[in-house]
C-alpha cells in the first residue's frame, strides 16, 4: 500500500510578517502540507527538527544565532530543503544545482506554487546531500556590517549628532532626508535607500519607498476609512501611511 502518512513542514524565517505570510501561503497551495514548527531563528529550528523530523524546511538564509546555511547542513539529506532568501545570487545558485528549491522575498504567489509543485514530485524520494551546495552559497554570504548608530545632522547653521535611539523616522523630502526626533526635524543628504541598507532591522523598518520609522517609537498602527494603513509616531503629530508592499510587517501587531 502506498504511504500515506502526512508529509510535514517547518517554517524558520525571523521576521514575523513575512513568516506568517509564508505559513498562510503555503496552507492555501498546499492544504495536506501540515506545518508542524513555526520558528524566527535558526537555533529553534534545529531543536523543532530534531524533535519533529519534518519532511520539508523551509530555511531563511540570514537569521539571528544560527543561520538557514548552518540549520540546512544539520538536516542535510534527512530533509527537504528550501531556501527563503531576499538575495538572488543564493537562490539561482541553488536552484541550477537542482539540490534544493528556493523563495525570493517579498513572497510571488506564482513562484511560490512552482516550488509546491516542484516539492510535491520529489518529497517522496530520498533528499538530497547538500554540503557541496552549501560551501559554495557560503562563500557567497555577504560580509556582516555594524548598523548605523548615530547620524550628523543639520538644523539650520546647527550640526547635531544624533543616536539612532533617539530618531523617530526618516523621511525623504525634496533631495535630503528629513531625520525626525521626538522634538525636531533635521536633514541629512543619505537617501533613504542607502538608509535601509545601514540601520538595524530589528529596531527600524521601512514603511514607504520614502519613509522608514523606528518601530519602538510607533504609538499605534490604524487604518482610514478607505483601508490605508498608517502608523502614529509617539510625541508627534504625524500619521504616517504604509504602502501595500510593506503592509505585511504589521499584521501581527
């Protein structure tokens, strides 16, 4: 008779927007898929694992302790493996050597289904050794940088060095970045593309392709009559709207 056992899933992405949206995503492709752990960093998956011995991971690559490319040698060829991952040159090298699938973030339904397809044909056979895979994605890791902690700053003839702690978000304005504080505005002249390259994730998440605000200063998230999403920055009387393309960052908040 042929198994038929449930095949199971874990899901290890650190941000928690982006892990839930992944987990409903794949429930509504995939219905008999039961996802057994949902963890945001790649120590909790490792214990989820071997506690579990899920058929599939789902594995983003950059997480906090211990990251998707470490997890991924643990359960190397006990477990099918798919890479979430926002950098392009980790998901084609993976995907040409055929070992394991691959998820670019921000998430496309369609791409996603062709990696349900793809999982559902092989995760009857045996999974594959990756550690060839994984020295050669390794080297392609990028080089960890300190996150910005302090800008300088000008408010008229004024230069003002500001802690990052202290700024409520930055905001592009004409061909300068305005750099908000609890009582202040002042300009700095890094984009605010470069910005998001710089500051921690953790504490600062981009809102708008103009905007990004320090979540520790959000007061509280809400919505306008016709549905636009905005959040209110503590101490200021701004209502800053979020785009669609960031919306999902405040879903569990």
């Amino acid at each position: 008779m042929p198994d038929m056992r449930p095949i199971t899933a874990l899901v290890a992405e650190d941000e928690s927007g982006l892990r839930e949206e992944l987990c409903e995503a794949l429930q509504r492709l995939w219905p008999a898929l039961q996802l057994v752990a949902r963890v945001a960093d790649g120590a909790d998956a490792l214990a989820h694992w071997e506690r579990l011995q899920p058929d599939v991971a789902f594995l983003d690559i950059q997480m906090p302790r211990v990251n998707g490319l470490d997890v991924a040698r643990v359960v190397s060829a006990r477990s099918h493996v798919v890479f979430v991952t926002a950098y392009d040159n980790h998901a084609v090298q993976a995907f040409e050597h055929g070992a394991v699938d691959y998820v670019l973030k921000p998430f496309d339904m369609d791409r996603l289904a062709m990696t349900v397809e793809r999982l559902k044909h092989r995760v009857t056979g045996a999974p594959a050794q990756l550690d060839d895979l994984l020295r050669r994605l390794r080297v392609h890791l990028p080089t960890p940088v300190a996150h910005l902690r302090w800008v300088t700053a000008s408010l008229g003839q004024e230069l003002r060095v500001i802690t990052t702690e202290d700024i409520c978000f930055f905001r592009a304005e004409n061909k300068c970045t305005v750099v908000a504080t609890e009582d202040k505005d002042s300009i700095i002249t890094t984009p605010i593309k470069e910005l998001a390259s710089l500051l921690d994730p953790d504490s600062f998440w981009q809102v708008h392709r103009g905007t990004i605000v320090n979540i520790r200063k959000i007061a509280r998230v809400h919505r306008d009559g016709a549905g636009q999403l905005f959040v209110q920055i503590r101490r200021r009387g701004e209502a800053l709207p979020v785009s669609a393309r960031y919306a999902h960052q405040f879903r569990q908040m």
